[in-house]
C-alpha cells in the first residue's frame, strides 16, 4: 500500500513539472527566407552582434538561420511588410573597468614627510642640549625667545 502511494506522489510531482523547452531549430538562409515570405510567423528576433535571426511560428516552435552580411535591412522590410513583429537582440551589458588601486604611493610619500620631520625634530632637540652643556657653569641660561 505504501509503495503504491509513494508512487503515485512521485508520478504526480513529475507531472507538475514544466516540459523542457525546445531549442531553435539550425536552418539555412534561404529555406528561412521562404518562411519570412509566406509563413504563418508570429515574431522574428534579429541578433545583430552575431548575424543571425530567430523566426517563431503560430505552432510556437522556432527556426534560426546566419543571414548573409548586409541582408539585414532587406530581412527588416520585409517583415515590417508582413506585419510581424520584429524584436532587436540586445547587445552584451558593457562593464565598467575599476579604477585602479593606488599602491600605496601615497602613504610612502606622508611617511617619508613624517620620517624627515622626526629627523628635523631629532636634530633640533640635539643641537638646542648641546647648547645648553656648553654654556659655562655660572652662567644664567639664555633667555626665552
């Protein structure tokens, strides 16, 4: 009994599934051209980038073919003649290239400014000891500035 129910669920739950798409069906130029003429179309999908074009009859099943170079605008007339819609392919989406990294230039270059105050500094410091060590032993230390 449980077999026969388990079964059952899975035929079902195959059922429900959506058949697989068909994909468009490779023919040459001109045997798509005799359709474009007098088929019964619903639409046609013009992929410019890769020169080909994609026709789908009331049936809905689906021809593609590569159209010569430069037939394009005769395959456009056409349709639009016939009434048929006519969708353009878009182009792939362009990426924005990323700016490019610093590397870190300008942190050599504050380090190397703090570095040469710190030595200005060091240098100052040392120089102003000296000249405080030998100034005589009963002298009054100089004034402040």
């Amino acid at each position: 009994m449980r077999h026969r129910l388990l079964v059952i669920a899975l035929l079902a739950a195959l059922g429900m599934t959506a058949p697989p798409s068909l994909a468009a069906t490779q023919v040459d130029y001109p045997a798509l051209l005799r359709e474009v003429k007098s088929g019964p179309l619903i639409r046609a999908v013009i992929n410019r980038t890769r020169g080909d074009i994609e026709i789908k009859f009331r049936n809905l099943s689906e021809w593609e073919a590569f159209y010569p170079p430069g037939a394009q605008p005769a395959l456009q007339r056409l349709l639009h003649r016939r009434h048929i819609r006519v969708i353009f392919a878009s182009r792939p989406a362009v990426t924005k290239a990323k700016p490019k990294a610093v590397h870190h230039h300008l942190r050599y270059i504050a380090a190397g400014v703090i570095v040469a105050l710190a030595a200005l500094g060091g240098a100052a410091f040392v120089y102003d000891r000296r000249r405080r060590t030998d100034a005589p032993l009963g002298s009054a230390p100089p004034p402040p500035a």
